[in-house]
C-alpha cells in the first residue's frame, strides 16, 4: 500500500501531520473553541431569506469583490473595535485560515521566512510551510508573555519578512498590549519593510481594547478576526483582515477566482445583522470564562490569564495520562503539546460544571 512518504511530496512536509482536534463522542466536547450557543431562531430565519435570496441566482458566479459582505464588516469594525475602516481597508475569505494563506502567498513563499511566539497558533507554522515560507519560533517568558528584548532581537537578527503576534493568544489566552505591538512593528520595519500580522480571532472576548487602531499610519500592520468564535458562526467559514487599502489590492493577486461563495457571503451578512444579539453571547462567555478560572486556581492549578473563549491550565505530570483522566469523566479537553498544560475551551454553565468536576477529580492524582 502507498504511503505518503512513498510520493514526491516536498521535503518540508515529510513527518508532519494535518491539522485537528479529535472529535470524540463523548457528553462534553471542550476543546476546539467553538461558541456552544446555537444561532437564535431569528437569525437562523434570516440567514434561509438572505440564501433563499441567493439561491435564485446561482446560475451565476458570486460577487468576486463581496462589496456588501466587506462594507457590512467595515461596519462591525467602526462599531465594536474602536476605529473607523472604509470597505477598501478590508478584505474576507473562508475562514481566517485562507486569510492567513493569502497574505503568506503575498508576502512570504520560497526564500522568505515568517516568525511567531510560540506557543501560538499552530496554523501559523503550518500554512507558513504549506506555502513555501521558512518558520522560525520565536521566544515567551514562563508566564507565556513575549519576551519584547529577545524578540526584538530576533528580529533584528533573523530579518523575516512576516511577524505574526496573536492576541489573545492561542492556546495560552494571553492578551498582547499596543505598546508591544508598536515595539515588534518598528524592529520589523528597521531594516527594510516586513508585514506584521496582528491574529485577532478571539478579539471580542478581550478585556483590552481591539489592536485595530494600530493600523492607522502603519501600512504594513494587519489585523485579522474570524466569524467562528464570538458570532458563533464554526460551521460559516468566514475570516476578514482590516489593513491598508494597498495590502488588500495586494492579496487579491493570489485570491483564487470568485472565492466566496453567494451563499457563504449571505449567511455572513445574515449574522452581521444580529450582531448585539450575538455579542451578548459573548459577554456570557466571557462570565463564565472569569468563573472558570477562579474555580480552577481555588482547585490548585496553575491557571494562564485569558482573555480568550478558553483557559490554559496545569501543571500535569504528564499532559497525556491527564489529558485521558478527564476524558473518562466524559469531559473533551485539549492537548496541544505545551508542557504540563492543557487548554479548555468555555462551554455553557452546565458543560462548565461537568468540566469543574472533572478537573477536580483527577487534580490530586495528576498535577505535578
């Protein structure tokens, strides 16, 4: 039988694995971030107008430029992340992932490298070899914050041409302040331009202000979020960048043609509809999050700060025997390698109990 290793794939991808979470049928799934808040009934009838709406003209191809789809986010933006954006300044694709490959495709690739402060998001990692670009980890404290002086210095002497900084972290939770950001930005640019992306995917569970104001002035920064987390929209697959207008027109070189379905941008228009109903989501979320965290230090774990829809908690003696003791609590959690850590994402109160409950179980038996 073939092997993967049998074909002439390319050498950077020989020993990697895809992307995933395991998806397991068990009674609580906390581990992939997702919003657990289905879509209210409102909304859900709108999005069957709006694709119902759109169904009729599928003979034809989609808007490639989703005009209305990035005036409607350019909206959202001016309204909740504190800075006014034209529809010229934003750009969507499916998901923030394809934004991600895009600006990669644009401005990394063969002979180019990209830097991130791991642990971050692995995606960063893998689209970066998917497209060809060297990757080089960059450096965090214990705390899980990014040592500025030594990333700075890595900068300087490593020269990438894309930085990525993701705030809040994943998986760690941890919020990066403006003045950081500021700080990375001029190391990049000193020696020549080099695009720094601002990964923003759980920006509305913040309690620091959107990074978004950051742009202005600043044309190589960009700001990337995604409709998955806080519009609890997994399954849409929309992801959006606010930068420049000439990093836009630079991203469409690579776009692939009419990328956004007629459907896919109806729905997403549906949803920025309902924003207050959906962001009101959030501010629970964002409850139980803080309530999580108190629970979990009073158990006796080590909790990382979040600003995120999840928590990174420890310290294990080893993530994976923790990582199963859970489970057969009936509780789905994430192992993402980061040593004595696990990370779980935020459930409604019910699902959040049963998590409590677990951690509490297993702490005596398996914290280091």
């Amino acid at each position: 039988m073939t092997r993967i290793d049998d074909l002439p794939i390319r050498d950077e991808l020989r020993g990697k694995s895809p992307y995933g979470a395991p998806q397991l049928d068990v009674p609580v799934r906390l581990n992939t971030n997702e919003n657990p808040y289905p879509l209210p009934d409102a909304l859900v009838a709108r999005i069957a107008e709006r694709v119902a709406e759109a169904a009729r003209g599928l003979n034809r191809y989609p808007d490639r430029d989703a005009v209305e789809l990035r005036t409607a986010l350019a909206a959202y933006l001016a309204k909740t992340a504190g800075h006014a954006v034209t529809p010229e300044q934003v750009w969507a694709a499916n998901g923030s992932n394809e934004i991600i490959q895009q600006l990669l495709q644009t401005f990394g690739g063969p002979g180019r490298r990209a830097i991130g402060f791991e642990p971050s998001y692995s995606m960063h990692a893998l689209i970066s070899r998917g497209t060809g670009t060297g990757w080089i980890s960059g450096p965090r404290r214990d705390d899980f914050t990014i040592d500025l002086a030594a990333a700075v210095a890595e900068i300087a002497e490593r020269r990438p041409e894309v930085v990525f900084v993701c705030s809040p972290n994943n998986p760690t939770g941890t919020a990066v302040s403006a003045e950081t950001v500021v700080a990375l930005y001029d190391a990049a640019q000193e020696r020549g331009p080099a695009l720094v992306v601002i990964d923003e995917a759980y920006g509305e569970f913040s309690h620091q202000p959107s990074l978004l104001p950051l742009i202005e002035g600043r044309p190589n920064l960009v700001l990337t979020r995604t409709m998955s987390k806080a519009f609890g929209a997994a399954g849409l697959r929309l992801g959006y960048l606010a930068a420049d207008p000439a990093v836009v027109d630079a991203v469409q070189l690579v776009r692939l043609p009419y990328h956004l379905s007629a459907v896919t941008q109806a729905t997403a228009l549906a949803a920025l509809e309902h924003t207050d109903t959906l962001l009101g989501y959030v501010e629970q979320l964002k409850t139980e999050r803080d309530r999580v965290v108190r629970e979990l230090t009073a158990i006796g774990y080590q909790v990382t700060a979040s600003d995120a829809n999840f928590v990174q908690f420890g310290v294990f003696a080893d993530n994976r025997t923790a990582w199963e003791a859970i489970l057969a609590h009936g509780v789905l959690v994430r192992d993402l390698s980061v040593p004595g850590r696990l990370r779980v994402s935020v459930g409604t109160p019910a699902e959040n109990d049963a998590f409590l409950d677990a951690a509490r179980a297993v702490f005596k038996e398996h914290t280091a």
